[in-house]
C-alpha cells in the first residue's frame, strides 16, 4: 500500500514543528517539513500545522499566518478533498483563515496554561479519528493562552447538530462538565472538524502524547487513523 | 556645590578613572569613558567577585568548556554534550518585572546559543519578599507572566525553578534564569575573533537606545531614584529571538561562521573587546553601518546598547554573502559592520573617521581587583535552638506548616510555563529534579536549581555546602549521576565588610563541598549590590546542577506511587531546627547555627539513590529539605495523589522526627518484595533505614496526631499560592 505524505508545516515562529514530525516519524510516517513560502503542495496527502506562535502572534494568534504562499494553497488542497490538521496555533490559524468557523479567546483566567487535561471522542466517523473508540477517554497535553473557543449561538447549533464538535474536555471518567473546562470554551470544545470533514483543528497536543515515556499514548490514535485513510480516500 | 566629575555620572571611581588615563596615555573621550565604564562594572567586570571565585574547581574529564567562555559544556556520551549557565536579572526585574525576566530569559538563551546548541531547557530560581505584600504580588506575578511571555513563544520548555519567600527580597527579589542546550557530534562554538581580514558581523534586531548603561544600573544598589532607571530596562522580542535561533543553528550547521557571541550587557562595546582579546586581534567596527532603529544615535549609543536579540558573528569574507542568505530566509538582519584587524584594538568609525580606540584588553582584563575587607557580622551566633513540642503544639504546627508557601505545590508557576515542547520532557516540574530525555541515545539528563538562603545567611560556609549537598541528592533523587554546576550568587553590596564575608565564606563552602563530591562548576554569573531602602538581601547563592542518567526508562519521581508501598526514611535524623521552616513558623524569624553536614554519609546517600534507580526497586524518592519530613510526606500524597499512614518509631523524638531539617535524608517507596533488597543496598552504602509507614487510602495519617483528608490536603496544596496571589 502506498504511505500517505505529510507535511508538516513550518511558519517562522513555529514551535512545535519538530515535535509533530518526529511523532510521525515514530510511525514510521513519510514526512517532511513545509516551509510558509511554499506554494506547491501536490506530493502532499496530508499538511500538518503545527503549535507555536506563527509570527509571534502579534496581532491576534494565528492572524498573519494566513496570509503566507501555504496558506493560500491550502485553501485548494483542502477542495481537493485533502486532509489538514491544525494542532494549538494551527487551530488558531484555522480559525483566523476562516476555514474551520469560531474564534478564540484569551484564556478564562487570562493565564497561558500548560497541562494535562482530558478529552472525550466525540465523533470517530473522520480520517482523524476512526482509530477511537466512541466516548473514549484521552489523557493529553494543552499549552496555550488562548484557547477559548467561542462562536456565535448560529454556528454552535449548527457545528453541535452537525457532529463537528470532535473533542470535547472532560474528566478522567470521560464526563463533560465546567470543573473539566479549563480554558472557558463553549460546550467545552476542544477540537472541530469542517462541515466536509477533511479539516480538524484542536487545541490540545496530540504529538506530546504519542509515547508512554513522556506520559502519554493517546494522541498517537489521530496519526494512525490518517495513516489509515489518507490514501486514495480524498473526500469528494 | 561642585559639580560631579563624569566618570562618576558614569560609575567609575577616581582611582578608576585614573587608572584609565594612565593605560591609555591620555584623557579618554566620552565614547572611550562610556565603554570603559560599562566594561569595568561590577556586572562585566566581575572586580570584588574575580579573585574569591577562584576557590571553584573547574575540572573534571568529562568537562569539555570551564568557565570563561558564554557558556560550560560537558560531555554526556553517546556524542551528545550539553552546555549551559546561569544568569541573574535582578535589578531589571525589580523595576520592570514583566520585561525584566522576559529579557533575562533571551538573553541566557543566546549564551547557550553562541556555544551553538541547541537550547533544550530553561530553569528559573526565583526569590519574593512576603506575599502579604501587594508590591511582591505585582512583582511576582509579572515575573513569572515575563518568563512565559518569552519561554513559550520561542519553544524552549521551562522545566523547572525553585522559588523562595523572605522579606529581605521585598524591594529586590532575585530572577535567576538558567538555560541548558545539546550539542550532538559537534565540538562547541568558540567566542574568539579569528583571521584578520574576517567580518564581523551584527545579526538580528536593529539596535535602538535601549538599556544604555544597563550594566551599569546592575552595578548599583537600589534606592527610590531607581524608578528612573526604568528606560535602562530593554524590551524583549520573543519571535525575533525564535527566528535568530533557528538562523544561528542553520549558519553553525553549515559551517559559516567563525566565531559568534551574543550581545549581552554592555553590547557591541563587550562582545567586540571579548572577542577580540580572546582571539589576539583587533576589532574594527563603523558605527555608520550598525542598522538602527531610532535616528541620529551617537556613537556612544550605539556602542553602548543593549537592545536585545542581536549577535556577532565573525565570518570570513567568501562566505558573507551566503550567510546574509540564510539570514534573510529568517527574515533577520545580517549586516557587515566591521573587521578583524591585527591592531589588538577596538576602533570605532564614523564612515572614515575614528571616533574611539582602545586596547581590548584594557576593557577587558585591566579593570581594578578589588579584595575587600570582611567581617564576621555580629548577628551569627554559635546557639544551637532546639524545640520539644507537645502533642497539642505538633498539631498546631502541622496545620500551619501546611499553608505555608514553601511547603505549597508551584504549580501556579509552572503551568504558565510549556514545560512539554520539544516532547523530552520525562519528569516534569515540581519533582526533586527534572528529566529530559536524550533523543537518540537511551540517556537522559536531571536538572535542579537549589539556594536556601536561610542556611547561608546563619552561617554561610556551612549554608554553601549545603546547598551543593541538596542539589546533587535533588539529582541523585531521580537516579541521575552529578556531572558539574553552574552558579549565580547574589549578594547584596560587597563593598560591605559584612557581606563580603558572606561572600567569601558562602563560596568556600560551595567549592569544598564541590572538591570533595567532585563536581565543577562550568559558567556562572555574580550579582552584588541587592539592596533595597531596608538593606541586603538574606546572601542567595544558587547553584543549578546537571546530571546523567543513563537509561531514561529508569528515572525516579518524587511521589507517592498508585500502588500500596512501604515509606522508607533513608538517613539519621537529628535535632535541627536553626534556618528550619519550623522555625520560621514559631518564631518569625530564623536564628541560631543551621545544620551541620556529614559529608560522607551525603556521598553514600547518593550512590545508593542511583544504584537503587538503576536496579528499580524504588517507586519514588523524595528529599527532606523545608518543613522536614513532614513537608516531604505532605507534598508525596498531594502530589501522587494518594494518602498514607506513618507511625513514629519508638526511639524517635516526634517533633525532630516530623519537622527536624537535618540534611542527607530521603524517602523512599517500595514494593513489600522488594524491601529486602532495598536494606541490604543500604548496608552495603552505609546508609541507616527505617521504614516508617505505608501509602494508601485516602487519609493522611500522621500516627496519633493528625489526620487529614487527601482530598482537602490536595486542595490546599495546589490552589494555595494561587490564592495568596489573588487567583
């Protein structure tokens, strides 16, 4: 079977880049760095985009990133069906670039915060997660200031009826409640998906949990379940 | 009135200044003053510290850089070797908490950096006066926003720290930054100027008029005029620092440079005179072509600041133009600005006109040493002080010791901080050391940063060995062999006989204890003049250590386990109370001789740590320091998250065995199986064991005196300093 190709994106400012690539690597994934300027992204089957602070993030985070050669191919990578998952800062740009729908806000204690916390699989039907059992329960990194998900009431109904909501923060016994929620997101969100499921953006970081030597092994599934179906499976 | 000379204005005494006449033949200019004075600081120049820190041994075979160079390497094997230092940014972060640590961070990264690694980890010992005042709240809490301002945005984890209440740092607390970076199969950069004809090179920001004098500000103590120095604090750019090192990496990686420095205090005037004396050349530098980013800057100016994220690199000229290539693809600055020259000078131009000239090494070997006088101050007493509580007063004082801020969970700090990206992060913060493991080898490496100053300040010889002994047991916690130290010691105005005795004395015991564990120190940094309008500072040497561990798969936290096991107190405790946190709590204040260290048993102690890591008969290790064993337990169950029962052996004293603070113990946990093999390894290293209760439940049990619920006990100890804080 031919291995998908991964592109792990690489923005000035990007910083967790290396780590999202030596995760793939651990699986044995084909993968190579992307730099912003590219424009070309036809070898790819997937694009990763990283954590970090694109550009510092001086305007809001993930505001400038938009705006680079990759990203502006990306917007015809994704048409074409292809997959993108944009992890912490890669969330952000997401939602900056207007391709998955929300935004993010400051922390609700206005602090950065860099923790374990738990997530429930909310959807296993995406190429991100068909490795999950339904309602599984993930022990897994966050390290963000803004990670506060908000959408208008309109966008929320329609992302929640629409099963889009991916990952949701939870406890360790996989409940949904507001002790669980550390950042103030509404309904708890933690990871969507778009409407043509090709494009997941999440805040927590599934590539600092992929060996049991850091602590952590859940995050390992969302690499092997697009491993799995990122080959010949481009969504119409 | 007389008006004051300008080389005061500037800092320099008179005998400095004539000094300077006499060196150059003739009256300096202002620009020649200005670099004279900032060279000669205290902060550069090192002039009451240089002679004291000789005492340090500074070798060992696996030392590949000593001190003098931005940063000490050692050799972990497998082709990986680590360099790293400490630096202080005191003074800064007491004006301007948030810009002073977040500045204090890149700049210890760009010491590791010009060693050309990698930078991996930062460690941030931190001291405060009391938290009930609002002053300490403002300064702590922006200090710790300042170093995750900085540290998060450039992807370097901040992995661990320690953190100190006392209210001699009310007006001046301590923001010590340590940063540590791997070199894999390649020797560490050199700082010295090589090859005359070579171009120096300025990368990285344009320069502005920032943190002019700055080093000279770090030379004062602080009094209510300092509020002004508040435009010497420099500004920090945390995206630009990220992109300069990954181009720095990427122009190492491909060879292109020769030589490279950071510009730290005293800016293009220190980098450009140390790379030039350590090289045996001169420095040609015209101040026309130094990218700037305010208009008509005078030279002085430009010579003189400390706008932040900029290096110098040598280069020689075939490879200029690919190295301002790789630059631009960062989008940085790379701009050719001088030349090595064989004059042994630093000449400053203006386009064709020479505007300064001075040998290299008058800035930088011919500043006065200084030696000054010391005395024993009148407040060090031989008392011994000794408490005997009764069951009622143990209570009391369980409950007390539980709120305080030193026995509290840090986590309040540490979440602020990404303590996970570069994903090696193995033991995270708030255990005795942290683990990084080596990608690429089965190694790992233990970091802990430690400095009681309650010990130094009783009796500083003493204080400064114990303050090598629990850092090296912090490593040997973990299961990690020692492999040397960096320092930074911070004192308050040397020029007092009384605390240059702390000083020098402080020192000596740091560099016995060292010679005789044999481990070095590699880099260090020195911060006098910590005082406020109500005096010094309590004499605040720390040290941060580096070990190896050489399976990472068999590094050891620090708390309780999930599973049933036995609590084992390895050591003899003794009746010390002089500097204890018991002490503190009853008293208010500490007094009286702080304990006495048995060295060899410290030495066995941690032979035995590691080789019980490397058998893995252990499920944790955890050393007794403030709070004694009481602090120990409490902190073991919130954090591990279960509860346990102890009971007091019957030859044991209860107050001295619960809150005693005598050093060289740990508590350990077993296996009921393996608790054979855990007391024939104490025989054998001649360490006393004495099991003194099990984990399990959800109750702290403190024999017949207290018991706690786990729940509350969590509670209290991870929101405490969050809610001393106001959050």
């Amino acid at each position: 079977m031919k291995k998908p190709k991964f592109g792990v994106a690489v923005f000035p400012g990007s910083n967790c880049d290396f780590d999202a690539y030596e995760a793939l690597k651990i699986l044995d994934a084909d993968v190579s760095y992307v730099w912003h300027e590219e424009s070309n992204l036809d070898k790819f089957d997937v694009i990763v985009l990283p954590g970090g602070f694109s550009y510092g993030d001086y305007l809001r985070t993930g505001a400038i990133a938009q705006f680079s050669p990759l990203m502006k191919s990306l917007r015809d990578f994704i048409d074409k069906g292809k997959f993108v998952l944009g992890i912490c800062n890669g969330f952000q740009i997401l939602l900056e670039a207007k391709i998955l729908p929300g935004a993010m806000l400051t922390n609700k204690d206005l602090k950065f915060i860099c923790r374990y916390v738990y997530i429930r699989v909310e959807n296993v039907n995406t190429p991100f997660t068909s490795a999950y059992k339904k309602s599984e329960v993930l022990r897994i990194p966050i390290a963000h200031h803004s990670g506060n998900y908000y959408a208008t009431e309109e966008m929320l109904r329609k992302i929640e009826n629409n099963g889009q909501v991916v990952f949701r923060y939870c406890n360790e016994n996989g409940e949904v409640d507001e002790k669980s929620n550390p950042n103030g997101s509404l309904n708890n969100i933690a990871g969507i998906i778009n409407e043509k499921g090709n494009v997941l953006g999440m805040m927590p970081h599934p590539e600092r949990a992929c060996e049991n030597i850091l602590g952590s092994e859940d995050g390992k599934k969302i690499f092997v379940s697009l491993l799995n179906s990122a080959v010949g499976q481009l969504l119409p | 009135m007389e008006e004051k000379p300008i080389y005061e204005d500037l800092g320099l005494k008179k005998e400095e200044y004539e000094k300077i006449v006499e060196l150059l033949g003739r009256e300096p200019n202002y620009l020649e003053l200005s670099m004279f004075a900032v060279m000669w600081s205290e902060h550069c120049a090192y002039k009451h510290s240089k002679a004291v820190l000789r005492y340090f041994p500074t070798k060992a075979p696996w030392v590949v850089q000593g001190p003098g160079e931005n940063a000490g390497v050692v050799d972990i094997g497998d082709g990986f070797a680590v360099a790293f230092k400490m630096e202080s940014h005191n003074h800064p972060s007491a004006i301007e908490p948030f810009q002073g640590a977040a500045t204090g961070i890149g700049g210890i990264v760009r010491d590791v950096l010009s060693m050309g690694a990698r930078p991996i980890a930062l460690l941030d010992p931190l001291r405060f006066g009391d938290l009930s005042s609002p002053r300490t709240r403002y300064l702590f809490e922006h200090v710790v926003s300042g170093i995750a301002f900085y540290g998060n945005c450039i992807g370097v984890p901040t992995v661990g720290g320690d953190i100190f209440f006392d209210s001699s740092f009310n007006s001046n607390p301590l923001v010590n930054v340590m940063c540590v970076g791997l070199l894999k199969d390649k020797e560490p950069m050199k700082s010295a100027a090589k090859g005359i004809g070579n171009i120096v090179v300025l990368i990285g920001s344009k320069t502005g008029r920032d943190g002019i004098h700055g080093a000279t500000f770090a030379s004062e103590e602080l009094d209510e005029s300092s509020e002004e120095r508040r435009p010497s604090v420099q500004v920090g750019d945390p995206f630009t620092e990220k992109i300069l090192i990954e181009a720095c990496l990427e122009l190492i990686e491909k060879n292109l440079v020769v030589s490279m420095q950071d510009l730290g205090a005293a800016g293009l005037t220190s980098s450009s005179s140390e790379m030039a004396t350590k090289g045996g050349v001169g420095i040609d530098i015209d101040v026309n072509k130094v990218p700037l980013r305010e208009e008509e800057m005078e030279p002085f100016e430009i010579m003189l600041s400390e706008s932040q994220e900029r290096m110098l690199a040598i280069v020689k000229p075939e490879n200029l133009d690919e190295v301002i290539e790789v630059c631009k693809k960062w989008e940085l600055d790379a701009t050719p600005i001088g030349k090595v020259t064989d004059t042994h000078k630093i000449r400053v131009f203006q386009s064709d006109k020479l505007v300064g000239e001075i040998p290299a090494r008058f800035l930088t070997e011919e500043a006065p040493i200084y030696i000054p006088e010391k005395r024993k101050p009148d407040y060090i007493s031989d008392e011994r002080p000794d408490y005997l509580l009764s069951d009622a007063e143990i209570i009391d004082a369980m409950n007390a010791l539980e709120n305080s801020p030193h026995l509290a969970s840090k986590k309040w700090v540490y979440e602020q901080y990404d303590h996970m990206v570069l994903t090696n992060t193995v033991i995270q913060p708030g255990h005795d050391a942290s683990v990084l493991r080596i990608r690429g080898s089965k190694k790992a490496i233990a970091l802990t940063v430690d400095g009681n100053p309650r010990f130094v300040y009783l009796n500083p010889y003493e204080g400064g060995r114990l303050i090598i002994a629990e850092a090296l047991r912090n490593l040997a916690c973990v299961g990690a062999r020692p492999l040397a130290f960096t320092d930074c010691l911070n004192f308050g105005n040397p020029e007092d006989p009384e605390i240059f005795y702390q000083f020098e004395q402080s020192v000596r015991g740091m560099a016995d204890a060292m010679e005789f564990f044999g481990v070095p120190v590699v880099s260090g940094n020195v911060s006098f003049y910590n005082e406020g309008p109500e005096g010094a500072i309590k004499p605040s040497p720390i040290v941060g250590a580096v070990g190896v561990i050489d399976d990472a798969t068999r590094a050891v936290p620090s708390f309780f386990p999930k599973e049933p096991a036995y609590i084992i107190l390895l050591g003899k405790t003794e009746r010390d109370f002089g500097g204890s946190e018991l002490q503190q709590i009853l008293e208010g204040k500490v007094f009286g001789q702080p304990p006495e260290l048995n060295m060899e048993l410290e030495k066995n102690l941690h032979l035995l740590l590691q080789e019980l890591a490397k058998e893995g008969v252990i499920l944790s290790a955890h050393d007794l320091s403030e709070g004694g064993l009481f602090g120990a337990l409490l902190e073991s169950a919130a954090a591990g998250n279960t509860g346990f029962k102890i009971e007091v052996p019957e030859d044991e004293e209860p107050t001295a065995f619960f809150f005693s603070e005598t050093p060289s113990r740990v508590i350990v946990t077993s296996l009921v199986e393996n608790v054979t093999l855990v007391r024939e390894l104490c025989g054998k290293h001649g360490v006393p064991i004495t099991i003194i209760g099990e984990t399990g439940g959800s109750q702290l049990i403190f024999d017949r005196f207290l018991t706690k619920e786990l729940e509350e006990t969590k509670m209290n100890y991870f929101n405490l300093i969050g809610g001393l804080v106001g959050y």
